[in-house]
C-alpha cells in the first residue's frame, strides 16, 4: 500500500483518534456512542500509523508532496 498521506496529515489523525478514543473510554453518547467513537478512533489512528487511507485512493486524493521528477 502506498502512503497518500502527509505527515501534517497523519498527526491530525493520530490526535482525532485519541480523542475520539478518550471520549469512548468516558461514554460519551451512551452504549451506541462508544462504539460509534471507538470504531472511529481505531480507524483514525491505524490510517495514521500506516499512511494510507482507503477513501483518498478510492477519489484519487494524495496530500503526500510530490517527489522533485530527476532529469
């Protein structure tokens, strides 16, 4: 899998996760937002370890800088 995100991009991930995480660990919403906010916050934080996010290669979208082309 190639990585398609930024390292800015990760980062934000990362934190949304353990935010989210925080907030299923604390039930906010109840029964049904905890798992709403879990399941969230482990896909935010896996497609922030990894790089890659099934949805920005799904519509073509890379937020990773463009290596310089070698002549």
């Amino acid at each position: 899998m190639p990585q398609n995100e930024s390292t800015t991009d990760r980062i934000i991930r990362i934190v949304i996760g353990l935010v989210l995480g925080y907030g299923a660990f604390n039930h906010w919403g109840g029964s049904v937002g905890t798992w709403i906010f879990g399941i969230l916050a482990v896909v935010a934080i896996i497609t922030g370890i990894t790089g890659f996010c099934g949805l920005y290669r799904l519509f073509g979208i890379s937020t990773c800088p463009v290596p310089p082309k070698k002549s």
